[in-house]
C-alpha cells in the first residue's frame, strides 16, 4: 500500500468516526431535552399520570371512608359483642380479627409509596 492509499483510508475511517460522534452527541441532545422528551412520549406520561391520580384518589377514598364509618362499625361491633356474649357468654371474645391480616401490609406499602414520592 502506498502513502495515498493509506492517507485516504484514514481519511474515510476519520470522516466515519466523526459522522457517528455528530450522531452520538445529536442523541445525547435529544436524551436530555426535556421538551423533546416530553413530546416523545406524550402518551405515556399521560398515562401515568392519570394512573397515578386515580390510584390517589381511590386512595385518599378508602382513607376517608375509614375515617367516616369509624363511629359507626365500632358502635355494630359493640352491639354483636353485647349480642354474642348474652346469647353465648362462653364465648365473649371476638369471632374473628378485626383488622385482617392483609391490612397492616396494605398500609404499610401505601405509607411507604407515599413518603417516597413526598421526597422524590
């Protein structure tokens, strides 16, 4: 091979490198552009979001409405206590738990879902 030869490789291996850097540092502009991004992937973010409002408020729903039958199911649950413990006052203590067992996990994961989207 002559010094040409070898000169105009290098130059096609050069005009190549360059090429795939221009492309590289395109993709990297892309990657960080939030707008870019954004419009990209429109769908999902909306989806995502509405996800995430819906699990919310079903979330803060269930939380409510805890809250608010309270008064009530503790008032039904003393009046069955009162009504199994004149009917079988050998068994006074309670037929089933109160809380299941899935419940505490529940909350748990919840409380935990929460405080990390809280801090980000």
């Amino acid at each position: 091979m002559t010094e040409l030869d070898l000169e105009a490789r290098a130059d096609v291996a050069r005009t190549s490198l360059f090429v795939t850097l221009e492309e590289l540092d395109r993709r990297r502009h892309e990657a960080l552009d939030v707008r870019h991004q954004l419009r990209a992937h429109l769908g999902a973010v909306l989806a995502t979001t509405a996800l995430g409002l819906v699990v919310a408020t079903v979330a803060v729903a269930f939380v409510v409405r805890r809250a608010v039958s309270t008064r009530a199911r503790r008032r039904s649950e003393r009046w069955q206590m009162l009504q199994r413990a004149w009917r079988h006052p050998e068994r006074v203590a309670r037929e089933r738990p109160s809380v299941s067992f899935w419940w505490p996990i529940g909350r748990s994961v919840l409380l935990g879902l929460a405080s990390r989207a809280v801090r980000g």
